[in-house]
C-alpha cells in the first residue's frame, strides 16, 4: 500500500481547492463548484473565491449570484448556506436528500418539537412540502419572517386538537418570536431545500431574503441519476485521501446515509497510508496526489471559514494540537494565514469608521511579517477599506 506523505497531501489539497496559485475568471464555475462555498457569517464566500480568482470582484460576485443566477445560494451540506454554480443543484442538493430509514441532515432537533406535537416527522414534513409551492413568485425577508409565514400556510392542515400546541411559544429559544410550529419548520426546511423547494434570494441590506427554487430560476431542479457520486468524487478530490466517516462529518449527514454514498464510488478509490492510517483517494486522482507540484503561491489570508479549512484531519493544518483551540472556535472562526498549506498563525479583521483593523498571530517564523501586510492591505481593497491598522 502507497504511503504518502504531509506535504504531498497539502499540495495536493491546495491544488484541488484552488489555492495553489492565482486563478483567471474563467475558473468561476470550477473554483466555487469544487466543493461548494460556504456564506455563514454573511460574506464568507466573497472571502473564499477572492482567495481563488483575487480579479473577480465584490460587484462581479453579486451579478453572477443575482442578475445572472449562475451562482446560487441554498442550505446545502451540514445545514449550512452554501453557494454552488446553479447548473450542479442536483449534486450540492438533491444528492443529500435521506433514502429509507436515514434521518435528514439537520433534523436531529426536532424531536423535542414533534413530542410535544405529538405528531411523527412524516406528518409534518408531508404538510409542509404541500405548501412550500407558495413561495413560488414571493420573496420573504428574514429567517424567522419565513419560518413563522409557513408555520402559518401549514395551522389548517395539522389536526384541530393540536392546533393550539402548534402555536405555543418555541422551546427552542425566543419564545417571543417564535413558535412550535415555526421551530419545526425551521429544522424542516433544509430538507425542503435538499428536493429544491427552497433558496436565497437577494439579500436586503442585512437580512436574507427567501423564495422557491423554481421562482428564483425560473424552472425545477433538474434530477441527475449520477449526483450522489459526483457530490461524493468532489468530496474525495479537495478532501482525499479520506474515509466514509470524513464524509459524513464534512456533510453532517448519518454514518448509514455516508456508506450508502461511499458506495457509488468504491469501485473507484484506491487505499493509501496516511498519518499512519487507511485512507482512500480516487484513481484518478492517485498520479496527481504522489506527484503534486509545491504550490506557486505560499502564502494565502484564508477566511475563517473557507473550504480549505474543513479538512476533517485536522494535524494536516497544524500539527500542533494545542494550536486546534484557536483556529476553530464553537460559533465564528478567526481568518487563518497559510502557509504552503499549514496554519501559521491566526488573523481577524474589524471593520471601523476609519477603515479595516487588521490583528494577527503568527506561529511560524519562515513568514514575513511584510508579506501578511500586503496581503492584508490587497483583502482590505477588496473590502473597498484602506487598511486603518495592522497589528501582527
């Protein structure tokens, strides 16, 4: 069995996620497709695909996302707002949705809900699909705005003797705002966007806004018989060599529903050592992991949450375990500065009236401190901000 080593896996990694050298716009639709862009917090992926493609800017992002809608915003993975090119929708959504007696992506909550309700997930979720299709040519603000009009669309359909517990106040939090009956649909509501039912509009100000998938581009998401094995091949090219469990931490789905995804590629991977264990990489990908170039670019401002950083063994980005602490947090993660694929220190940046406040720590000393302010001043030009301060 192949060994192969640290540094070729994160060359390999870098080259795969795009972050190997400057990519030219043409490279749009592959660097966001790879495996996806996260957008929580807000922003995160005009971080991520500068990081990419620097030449595509804050306003040509926008066009592509909402005027052209060749980019499209939806729950995706983990539950989380992710953006993908519209055309591979079967692979970021529909190849998620939960087969058999699989529990759906995000739903693990909702228990509290439905016994209280006294209703079974089917139920529920059988009503809300019925009149999700009201979304169709509407645009709803807010989260919570969306939950609760729902919640709404759905009270005639739940029993009548139930109706009143449905419109308790949530147990979930906020009581004040939200509902029972909005707190299910909360949950239930990723799996709606998984058979794409729902998606984000254009955001007003600080707010997302909402509607149907077929409102929003104009037709119903195209079903593709190959979109369980191609969400499972992008997995294995920016996260390989890897195992069925990385798969499901990294898509926050069930281990049942990850080997049953695993499967449609098996016929297909090749094993290696790595870190001392056994791990598995396309063949097609296995040339390019043992012999992958020193990336032309060494060092990168990642954004606290880009893709790179969702790796699932996480010693490939720093060693160091006790430096873990600081690069992912339980809620918002600092910006990390990369070096030939390892985490070299940590970075966060505020903006103030007078510009972008820059901070930083810095773990490895081949890393010059005049390098990071440049980058830092070109992030801050991004962010249409002079760079008001740096301190590293």
């Amino acid at each position: 069995m192949t060994e192969v080593t640290l540094n070729q896996v994160r060359s390999f990694r870098l080259r795969a996620h795009h972050l190997d050298r400057e990519y030219g716009k043409t490279e749009v639709y592959r660097a966001a497709g790879a495996c996806g862009l996260q957008n929580s917090p807000p922003g995160a992926w005009e971080t991520a695909l500068y990081n990419r493609i620097p030449e595509c800017g804050r306003e040509e992002m926008e066009r592509l996302l909402y005027r052209e809608k060749t980019l499209l915003q939806a729950w995706s993975f983990r539950g989380l707002p992710v953006i993908f090119p519209a055309g591979e929708s079967s692979v970021f959504l529909g190849a998620l949705a939960a087969q058999g007696e699989e529990p759906w992506i995000y739903t693990d909550g909702i228990g509290l809900a439905l016994d209280f309700l006294g209703l079974s997930f089917e139920e529920v979720f059988e009503i809300l699909k019925e009149v999700i299709t009201g979304l169709d040519g509407k645009t709803v603000v807010s989260k919570a705005a969306l939950d609760q009009m729902l919640a709404g669309w759905m009270r005639p359909y739940i029993p009548e003797g139930k109706r009143a517990l449905w419109d308790s106040p949530s147990m979930y939090g906020s009581p004040d705002k939200q509902t029972v009956g909005g707190a299910a649909v909360s949950f239930l509501l990723r799996p709606c966007s998984f058979l794409g039912l729902a998606v984000f509009g254009e955001r007003e100000k600080t707010s997302p806004s909402f509607t149907s998938y077929k409102g929003w581009l104009g037709h119903e998401m195209r079903t593709d018989e190959d979109a369980v094995r191609n969400l499972v091949t992008k997995f294995l090219h920016c996260y390989g060599p890897a195992s069925p469990d990385m798969l499901a931490a990294f898509l926050g789905c069930s281990r049942k529903q990850a080997r049953r995804m695993w499967g449609t590629v098996s016929d297909g991977l090749c094993s290696v050592t790595f870190l001392g264990k056994k791990k598995y990489v396309l063949e097609e990908d296995m040339d390019a992991l043992v012999s992958a170039p020193s990336p032309e670019r060494e060092l990168v401002l990642l954004g606290g949450h880009d893709p790179f950083l969702d790796q699932r063994d996480r010693l490939v980005l720093q060693p160091d375990q006790s430096l873990h602490k600081k690069i992912w947090k339980f809620v918002f993660n600092p910006g990390v500065i990369l070096l030939r694929g390892e985490a070299a220190g940590v970075w966060t940046g505020k903006k103030t009236a007078k510009g972008l406040e820059v901070k930083g720590e810095l773990w490895n000393e081949e890393v010059e401190k005049k390098e990071v302010l440049r980058l830092a001043e070109e992030y801050a030009a991004f962010r249409g901000e002079p760079l008001a301060s740096f301190e590293l």
